[in-house]
C-alpha cells in the first residue's frame, strides 16, 4: 500500500482558513497540537507546512493576531485602549510581543500607528 503525499500547500490553506474563520489566534494558549486537531493533520505536517514557507508557528499565529490588533486600533470604540488591552484582546501575551509584530508587518510601532490612524 502506497503512502498518501503530504500537501504542504493545501494544509497551509486549511491552517489560514480556519485561523480566520473560527480566529484561532485569540486563544492565547493555542498550541500546534491544537491547530493540528482543527486541521485533522498532526503537528509534524503543520509544522513542515509552516517551513515551507519560512515560518515558524508563533510567527504563523502572531501575524494574525497583529492584523486583529491594527484592525482594533482602526476601530473607534478602542481609541481609548491602552496597548496592553488591544494586546489582551488580540490574543497577544503582552503588548512588547504585539508591538514587535505589528512593527514588522505595518513597519511602525503600534503607538505611531495608532498616531497615524488618528491624523496625528
């Protein structure tokens, strides 16, 4: 019997997908072994998946939770919010680790992005 071949490409595609359909991000103790049970794969796959593409897993799960976290800042109810609260509700263990990835993605810190948005 032949051995089914792994599809980095369409795992990945689940992992996105699921990620952004049931925000999987905003559980800040989501784990591979979690992910790997929503995608019905096991964490080897995510994590080749993951590699293929050159990223490691909470490089994968914290670039979601930086795009939440710009998208609050965007939202005029949280204009108020200290970047430890935006961090908190975009799934971020504190607001150093958010600051460092939004920075990456958006090229600013979150305190100049939110300057920004303001028209600051």
């Amino acid at each position: 019997m032949r051995r089914k071949q792994f599809d980095a490409d369409g795992t990945y595609a689940k992992m996105t997908k699921l990620m952004l359909e049931k925000q999987l991000y905003l559980r800040r103790s989501l784990s591979r072994e979690d992910l790997a049970r929503e995608v019905l794969t096991n964490r080897t796959y995510i994590t080749r998946a993951l590699k293929g593409r050159g990223l490691s897993f909470p490089q994968f799960v914290n670039s979601f939770r930086a795009a939440h976290a710009i998208g609050l800042m965007a939202e005029g109810r949280y204009s108020d919010a200290t970047p430890d609260e935006i961090a908190f509700l975009s799934g971020f263990s504190s607001a150093d680790t958010m600051n460092r990835y939004i920075k990456k993605s958006a090229g600013l810190t979150a305190c100049a992005l939110r300057a920004r948005m303001a028209g600051g």
